[in-house]
C-alpha cells in the first residue's frame, strides 16, 4: 500500500493521501464501520490524439448497478457493490473489502463523442472507451514547399 | 478489528511473501473477507484483473497461498494522463486450521473476485445431542 511509486506514473497526491486516511480510517474505526466507509474506485486515464479510455478496477460489481453519464468533458461513473448476504449463525472473522455506493466524476482532457462511448466490464475491470468528438479532432496541416 | 479472529487469519503472511520473486512485477496484498457457516469457511477476496486461468490456489501443509497474475494491458500509442492504480500480481497467505477438509476446497472466480469454499472436516462441524425425555 505504502509503496506506491511515484517515479513511474503521475500519481494524483491527493489520492495518495485520501487512501493513507481510508486506511488509517479502517484501522480506527472497528467492525461497524463497513457500512459508512466509502471506497472510491480508483482510476486510470490513457489518452491519444483519437480518445480516451478510463479504466476502473470495480471487483464484484453487477454490471446492472453500474452508470456512466456524460456531459461535455464531465464523466461521472457511479454504482453500488452489494455486501454478501449471511444467514443467522453466519459470522465474518475478517472483513477488509467494503461495500455500498460510490460516485467519481472526472474531467476528460477533450469533449467526446457520447454516443459513440463503449463500456466493457470483464474481470472486475471497468473499461470505458470515449472517442473524441468529431469536430474536436486535431487536423493535420501540410506545409506546401514555397 | 475483533480479536476473536480464527487460525485462518491469525498468522498473516508479511507482503510481499518471503521469496525472492523472478518477475519485476509489483505485487499487491488483495482484500479479503472471511466469514465462517455452519459447515464452510468462506474466503472473498477481491483481484481485479484476474480471470479463473491466472489464479493459483496452493495448499502445502497448512499454508494456503493465492496468487494472481494480471496481464499487461496493451497501451500502445497511449499515453497516461492521469493514475490512481498500476497493475501487478497477487499474493497472500493464509494458515489453515485442522478443522478443514483439505480434500474439499472448491474456488471460483468471478467479475475479478475470488472466492475460496473451505469445508469443514467432519469431525469439526458442531454436533448436535437430542435430549431424551425421560
């Protein structure tokens, strides 16, 4: 957890430090605390010149409680992970995943196509795959030889 | 969190495993829950990016080790404008009582979250007397 570096990618420092708390959080705050710790998904952003595609890493999610909404360059990505369900006698003797609702939004470096956007959830990762509004698209301009 | 914890949990490895690893990859402790029924342990744990090919479950006396491999993911001609997470593998182990049947481990992966079923040994499961009446 502490490891992170920070030589290989851009790490947001905030996150760094909301996750050192969330951490140091869950170790203060005993049992009952499941219920009322909100766990953000973390995300990662990749960008060429075409689209952009945000990946989440969502373990355990029924892809039915998961929502994606755009507007403009503002991707919001919300949903629930539902706890397990024990019966009477049934006791957990360890519990470090959490559960309930969450909600990220994010800027995109550009305005997208929204209804050319592609979702895919497969191993517990959320791809997103937003193409770059057509009009938005760098042009490419040739210099003529005088 | 409680003390009353089990000898499943009780002796946690230390992370990364004590063995030198042969791959430069990170590896990262993965979140487990462990609830116990009336005749299962039950150990969730979340891997995102693992599908049921590159997991492995290893039981050696009393250890059981689950270790995941997550591919790299093919960024060409991206470039990464902004990150909360990186990619590595998974690892962590745990101590298992005598209570389980080694015999009868069942595992399933889905939606990147493991789930192990221990079965309680036959002699572990609670036994319940009927009282005669007199």
């Amino acid at each position: 957890m502490f490891g992170t570096s920070f030589g290989r990618f851009r790490m947001a420092p905030l996150s760094e430090l909301q996750r050192l708390q969330r951490d140091i959080n869950r170790a203060f705050s005993g049992f009952d605390s499941f219920m009322t710790v909100q766990e953000l998904p973390t995300l990662n952003v990749l960008e060429s010149s075409q689209d952009v595609i945000v990946t989440a890493e969502l373990p355990g999610i029924n892809s039915d409680n998961l929502n994606i909404s755009i507007v403009n360059d503002t991707l919001t990505l919300s949903g629930s992970r539902e706890p397990e369900v024990l019966e009477e006698g049934e006791s957990y003797h360890r519990q470090e995943r959490s559960y309930g609702k969450f909600s990220r939004t994010i800027r995109l470096p550009f305005n997208v196509d929204a209804s050319k956007v592609d979702a895919i959830y497969k191993k517990g990762i959320l791809t997103i795959v937003l193409p770059r509004a057509e009009k938005e698209k760098p042009k490419k301009i040739t210099i003529k030889a005088a | 969190m409680s003390n009353e914890t089990k000898d499943l949990t009780k002796q946690e490895a230390q992370h990364p495993l004590e063995t030198e690893r042969t791959r430069t990859r990170k590896v990262y402790t993965p979140r487990v829950d462990i609830y116990e029924t009336k005749d299962t342990i039950v150990l969730i744990a979340d891997m995102p990016g693992v599908d049921e090919k590159s997991v492995d479950i290893t039981l050696e006396k009393n250890v059981l080790t689950i270790a995941g491999g997550v591919g790299q993911a093919n960024n060409k001609g991206y470039t990464v404008s902004y990150a909360e997470y990186e990619t590595g593998d998974y690892e962590r182990a745990f101590t298992i009582s005598d209570e389980v049947d080694r015999d009868k481990i069942d595992a399933e992966v889905k939606n990147g979250v493991l789930k192990i079923t221990l079965h309680k040994a036959e002699k572990a499961k609670v036994k319940k007397i009927a009282v005669k009446a007199a």
